[in-house]
C-alpha cells in the first residue's frame, strides 16, 4: 500500500511517509518547497501545520515570492474507510478564515526538491475545475474534480498508473461512497454514506461471493 493519508487535501509523502493520501480531493496538497521555484507569473502555495487535534493548517499564496493571500482550514471527520488491517477515519479541511484574492488560473505545490508536486485551478478565488497530485518521479498520484471549492469526486492511483481508490461527494460536501481496489485486481471494496454516516459496506470479489464487512 503506498503513502497516503485520508483528507480531503492530500497530505504530501514527506509528513506522513506510511500512511495512504485522500484528501477526497481534494484537495489542496501541502508542500514546502521555496516559492523561489516558480516561474515568473506562477501563483506558488506554502502550508504551515498551526495545531493538531483538530488539524488548524495554514496556506499561503505568493507570485514573485510575495504573498498575496492566505487561508486557514480546520480538519474534520467525515466517514470512513478500510485501512491495511481495520476501519480508519476520512476527514476534510474546512475554511476558517480567508485573505487577499487568488488570481485566476493554475496554482501550483513543489516538493523540497523542486519538483511538482500539485496543480490546481482556481477562479473566482474558489478552487473550480480539476486538482492533479503527482509523486515525485511525475507520475500521476491522484486527481479530483471540484466547483467552489468542494470536492465533486476523485481518483488515486499508484506509482505504475493503476487505480487503487475513487471516492464521491454529495452537492452539500458530504462524502457519498468510497471505492479501494484489491492490489491484485480480484475487486474492490465498497463504503456507500447517509448523512456522513457509513450506511453499508461491502467487498466484491472478482471469483467469490460478496462480503458484508459491516458483520
């Protein structure tokens, strides 16, 4: 299983280097690479962990190394996945507070190294349209649709371009249902959501019969 952690914004390799990401989507990706790294037009974002318990993460925006907005989002939880051995917690960030304007157009994550780490598109100072995660070697990581800044839906995969997890959300921002794929390809498991509340969960194997995982 590789690094990723459950939140809505995806938590970058470097903080939690065990644990799977999601965000949903997604999804805004923490870096701390130097604005410095950005081209000369490019809209950079820097994430600083304020407090934990509940998660407080403040994100900067800057162009030519000078801020230009901030955001502040708490963590909450908001249902519930299948982990490597039990049942763990999915939470998202939400806004608190909300600085200065971000232009429109693609703002962009880079890990230490230099390398991109996120994409993301922004109009009206709301993420808007598609938000892409990538491992350090470019490979796509995971990529989430969005509108006002709420995740629609979204996709993770591993390092060789296989699908491991999809997840959907309701208008209102409540997750909808979670699907994992088995590594081997033998089917998936499925967690379908009421309310933020986990209504049913089930694995489908390709040759077996289907498993109540709620029993």
């Amino acid at each position: 299983m590789r690094r990723i952690f459950h939140i809505v914004w995806n938590f970058d390799e470097r903080v939690l280097m065990k644990r799977k990401i999601w965000i949903g989507i997604l999804i805004a990706f923490l870096g701390n690479a130097p604005a410095a790294l950005a081209g000369d037009s490019e809209v950079v974002m820097k994430h600083e962990i304020v407090s934990s318990g509940p998660m407080v993460m403040k994100t900067k925006f800057y162009i030519h190394n000078k801020e230009i907005a901030r955001r502040t989002y708490k963590s909450e939880e908001i249902g519930l996945r299948m982990g490597e051995t039990s049942i763990e917690p999915m939470l998202k960030l939400v806004l608190i507070d909300s600085q200065g304007v971000i232009p429109d157009g693609i703002v962009k994550d880079y890990y230490p190294s230099g390398a991109l780490f996120a994409e993301h598109r922004y109009k009206n100072n709301q993420r808007n349209g598609t938000s892409k995660m990538y491992y350090q070697g470019g490979q796509l990581m995971g990529v989430s649709k969005l509108k006002k800044d709420k995740v629609l839906n979204g996709k993770a995969y591993d390092e060789n371009g296989n699908l491991e997890m999809e997840f959907f959300y309701e208008k209102n921002g409540q997750i909808r249902k979670v699907k994992q794929y088995l590594p081997d390809g033998g089917g998936y498991s499925e967690m379908l959501y009421e309310n933020g509340k986990v209504k049913s969960s089930k694995l489908y194997r390709k040759n077996g019969p289907v498993e109540d995982l709620q029993k």
